[in-house]
C-alpha cells in the first residue's frame, strides 16, 4: 500500500487576514475530505496579520489537517522546508494511526516509546521517498510587496530542498488575488524556474483566501489526474560549475 | 477533535523546581533550569533522580522518538566514545494533565566555539576543526552525515578542546535529503552543490564554521544575502574569501573545502592538521607547545591581551592599601 504514495499538500503564505469569498477554513476543510492537506504561514513583519489574522491561520491549518507556523520573514526558508516536511510526516502518521486503531485499537503516541520509534522511523521512511505534489499559495496584496524577494528565494530553496529528496515532487505556485481582478493565478512554471513565478503583484486589492484555496486544490487535483515527471526538471541554479564536485 | 491538535501539543515552559513523573519508565525529572530553545523543542537541565541530564521536550512525539531511534542505533554501533550524548530515556512526561513527549540524555558541559576561541586564541581554529571533523569522519564512516552543523549544535571542553556535537535531530542517512539546516551553513544556499545529505556537505559547514571563527559574515549581509539568488551568495562567498584575509594560510584551506576542492574530508582535515604542527613550529617556544594538549592534557594558555578588569583593580587597590598600611606600621614602629 505504501509503493508510490502521492502526498498533495498546500501551503498557504499570507501576512493578512481573508476579506472576500468563500470561508477558507471551509475551503481547507473540502480540500482535506478529497486528499488536500493544508498548511500555514502566517508572516508577523508590518503587523498586518493580527490577532484575527492568526486565528483565521490556525483554524485554516486545522481544518485542512496541516501545520500552522507565525513567523517573522527572515525565518520563511527553514520554516518553509520544515513546514512541508512535518506535513508529509503528519498526513502519514494520520494515515498510520487510523490503521493502528484498526488493528490495535490506538494511536501512536499512545504506543509504548519504544514501539512509537518504530513507527516513527518507517513514517520517517515513506516520507523521504513518497512522490510529493505542492501548491504553494502565496499572498501578494499590498503589504506583501516589500516580502517579495524574500518569498522568491525561499521558494527557491524549498525546490533545492524537494530536488534532494528520493522520491518526486511536483510544485505549483498560485499567486493572489490575480493582476486584473481574477482570485488567483496559476503558474504553470517547473522546477528551478518556479520562484520566478512571484514577482507579479498588485499594489493593491482583496484578500480572497478562500477562491485562491479552491484554485490551488483544483489545480492539485488536475495534476493528480495527468501527472508529470518532475526529475528530470531537476536543473541546477547558478552552481557555476561547483555542482560536480559535490554530486555523486 | 482535529488529529493535528492531538499530533502537536503546545509544549508549557517548565519553571525550575518542577517534578515531571515520567509515564513509562519509572524516573521523574524535576526541572533545574531552561538550557535552550530549538525548533524542534525545549531543552531543560534536571535532576533524573540523582544525577545531572539533559531532557529535551518537544510538540512532536514522532520528531522526538525519531531522535532518540537515531541516536541510539548509532551508539550501539559506535559506543558512547564521546561523539553522541550518552542516552537515557524515551519517555513520556505528564503535567497538568498534559502528557509532552520527552528524551533524557547527557547533560553536556563546554563553552560555544566562538566563547573557546576568545579563550585560547584564533591559532586555535585549526585544531578545533580537525577534531571535529574527525568525529563527523567517524560519522560518515557509519552511512550517516551530521548535517546541521553549526555554532550553536557545538560545545567546547575548554580544557581539552574536545569538540561536542549536540541536537541529533539533523542526523541524515547519505544519499536522503537533508531535513534540517540553517541557511549560513547550507551549501545549498550559498548554490554550491545539492541539499542531499553526504559528507561533502557536512565538510563545507565545517569549513563555514571555521571562516564564522575567523572573520564572521555581518549579519547585515545575511540579512541582504537573504533576498539574493544562490549565484549571487555564491560569489559574494568568493569575493568575501580573498577580501577579508586574517590569516591567509587558514583561508587557503578553508576556501578550499568550500569550494569543493577536497575529494573527502580526510585530505581537509590532513591539510588543516599540518597548519596546526607548522604553526607550533614556528612558534616553539613560546606557544607552550599545543601538541601537548591534543592528548588531552589541560594546558589553558590565557590570551595575553586580556583586558584589566574590577578584580584586577581591585587587587592592586588592595596592595597599595597594604603597602601603605606596613609601612606606617613600619613607620610607627621606628619611632
Ligand atoms: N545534551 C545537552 N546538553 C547541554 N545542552 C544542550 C543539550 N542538548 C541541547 N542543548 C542546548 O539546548 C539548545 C537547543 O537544543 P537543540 O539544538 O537540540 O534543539 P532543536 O530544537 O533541535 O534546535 P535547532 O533549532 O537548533 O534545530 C542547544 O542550542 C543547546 O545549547
């Protein structure tokens, strides 16, 4: 059962809270009935999240059955990358401790310690090589301008990060609310291109967090339906050469 | 009711004199004082019963099992030989109703590299890396790569130099993706090779280490550095090697390892040991002769720029005083 797991996660990366559409904690909520586990960032710098804004982050992560991070920018690389990771992790254990209830009757951390490592060490496993497919939705209203480079290099990283591991990765950055009034923008952009994707914003607008979850679920979705080989995307990002001393 | 609630439990800070009852095996941990905080929980100093350890506990109970799972395959592969905190238990803790996934392990004692290096000198930066890197060796030798290697998972015996690796949650098999880094020593982020856990990586952050020692990068050009494309790190690295020079010899080698000059972190760590014995050469006489202390014998040679501090003061105020004193007693005496 665990032979070519494919793990759908979206992360949601927003410094604000929702204003337009649909509830996204509803949307988190679909999304995670159909497979979408769903995960937040939630960006502290400029104090536009709020305290109303960190609540709606961590209803969203639990709705959706992910994580919920509240950090300040300089921090998004490694949050990013250990976000994705402990999601993977979560999903598994979730899906581990509905079959350890089956047939034992209880969760994992309910297990005796030394049994718990056991579980924890083959979770450790399936995520490492479990083909893996991301959207990563990132808020680009106004007062995310100034933290757009910052996003863009970590969403560099977090491809490095994916490109490393054993098994596939797909990752899909959705953008919002769009350019010409659209909710949400998909780009269809692969591998070390992908961070290149954010850079077109909006000097202003709504906050629709909600549309901009169903875009990216559906978009995941589609993916799920016709999906790509994504190692051979594996290109190497200003190595200069350096690479080959290292790979191999 | 959501699985994730029960997955990550928001972990209390734990106020010295606290008893946590372990639930499993039989030892309760009563709290001395909060060590330090890290992503992956909080580290506290306490009494197991009688002795002194270190408990590390966590939101996430499979984070913290797979830990100690680590930890405890390689000791029993390796022996306790100083390289891994020695392991206690995997248990859990209950407080307030609360039950917070914890591992006991070896309290570890010892100054920061950069606290060591005050201490000894920069001459010191050699033997330092070379110790280390012959425990990530041994590392290696066992299929695994350290790989958040950095200041902060370092301790330093400062009589011995003895090197101390602490936070084993980065402990990667060769070859898996690395799960846990930190920016400044990730060769990844500087776009000088992959993510993938082998000890080409673990070799560039010691090298990264050893140029933090000697010539440490502002923070605010890592902060610009941040919003930067790897290539542009990577020539900023470059730049920084051949522009900032305190001790050429030393940044040679460094630049070396970074760049990945090295096949393996043997020929790294040989070049750096030669730096270290010529250096001594040179300085026979009155270098106190550090080979001496590589066997671990305690030879602390005190910086001789140490600056003159209240106790200093304070002690000549009190020969002068005394002085002062004998001599009018003398004085007194004579008469
Ligand atoms: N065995 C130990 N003995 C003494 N101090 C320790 C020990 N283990 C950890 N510490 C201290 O506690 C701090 C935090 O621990 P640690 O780095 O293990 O946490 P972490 O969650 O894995 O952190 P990180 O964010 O660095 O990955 C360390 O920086 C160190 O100073």
């Amino acid at each position: 059962m665990w032979d070519g797991v494919t793990l759908q996660q979206l992360l949601l990366i927003t410094d604000g809270c929702s204003n337009a559409g649909t509830d996204p904690v509803y949307v988190a909520q679909t999304g995670r009935s159909k497979g979408v586990t769903t995960s937040v960032i939630g960006i502290l710098d400029d104090g536009a999240l709020g305290e109303q804004g960190r609540r709606e982050a961590e209803n969203i992560a639990e709705a959706g059955g992910g994580m919920c991070r509240i950090i300040r920018i300089a921090d998004l690389s490694r949050t990013m990358q250990m976000v994705t990771q402990q999601t993977m992790q979560l999903t598994l254990q979730q899906v581990v401790n509905k079959e350890l209830r089956n047939l034992v009757g209880q969760e994992a951390n309910a297990l005796p310690p030394e049994t718990r490592t056991k579980v924890a060490k083959f979770v450790e496993t399936v995520t490492e090589e479990a083909d893996v497919q991301i959207g990563l939705v990132v808020d680009v209203s106004a007062s995310m301008t100034t933290k757009m480079t910052s996003v863009r290099e970590a969403v560099r990283d977090l491809e490095l990060g994916l490109a490393a591991r054993t098994g596939s990765h797909r990752l899909i950055v959705i953008t919002y609310p769009g350019l010409h009034g659209e909710d949400a923008v998909v780009h269809r952009l692969e591998g070390a291109q992908v961070a290149d994707a954010i850079g077109a914003m909006r000097a202003a607008g709504n906050t629709p967090t909600g549309p901009a979850l169903e875009t990216a679920i559906r978009a995941l979705l589609e993916s799920r339906d016709h999906r790509l080989a994504t190692r051979e995307d594996r290109a190497d990002d200003g190595g200069e050469g350096l690479m080959k001393h290292y790979v191999g | 009711m959501s699985v994730s609630k029960r997955l990550q439990v928001l972990v209390p800070e734990f106020r010295p004199g606290t008893v946590l009852p372990g639930k499993w095996r039989g030892h309760s941990y009563r709290i001395m004082r909060l060590v330090g905080r890290g992503a992956n929980g909080t580290v506290y100093q306490v009494l197991r019963d009688r002795d002194v350890v270190a408990i590390k506990i966590g939101e996430n109970a499979a984070a913290i099992a797979l830990e100690y799972e680590r930890m405890r395959e390689l000791t029993a592969s390796l022996g306790t030989a100083g390289i891994i905190p020695e392991l206690y238990d995997l248990d859990d803790v209950e407080h307030g109703g609360e039950v917070y996934p914890m591992l006991a392990m070896e309290f570890i004692k010892g100054v920061s590299p950069e606290e060591f290096i005050d201490i000894r000198g920069r001459e010191w930066i050699p033997l330092c890396l070379t110790k280390l890197l012959r425990r990530l060796e041994t590392l290696h030798a066992k299929g695994y790569a350290f790989c958040d290697l950095k200041s902060a998972n370092l301790l330093f015996d400062p009589d011995t130099a003895e090197p101390r690796l602490i936070d084993f949650g980065g402990l990667t098999p060769i070859g898996q993706a690395v799960r846990e880094f930190t920016e400044l020593y990730d060769r990844a982020w500087w776009g000088r090779g992959t993510r993938k856990a082998d000890s080409h990586y673990d070799m560039f952050a010691c090298a990264l280490l050893g140029l933090q020692l000697l010539t440490p990068i502002s923070p605010t050009d890592l902060e610009r550095l941040r919003t930067r494309r790897p290539a542009d790190r990577n020539a900023f690295l470059s730049r920084r090697c051949v522009s900032e020079i305190k001790d050429g010899q030393l940044q040679t080698i460094l630049n070396k390892a970074l760049s990945g000059q090295y096949r393996e972190p043997a020929e790294f760590r040989m070049e750096l040991a030669a730096l270290w014995v010529n250096d001594r050469e040179e300085n026979r006489g009155n270098m106190g002769g550090p080979l001496k202390m590589t066997s671990g014998s305690v030879g602390v040679r005190k910086r001789a720029r140490r600056k003159w501090d209240m106790t200093d003061w304070g002690l000549l105020v009190a020969v002068a005083v005394f002085v002062v004193t004998m001599g009018t007693l003398l004085w007194f005496g004579s008469l």
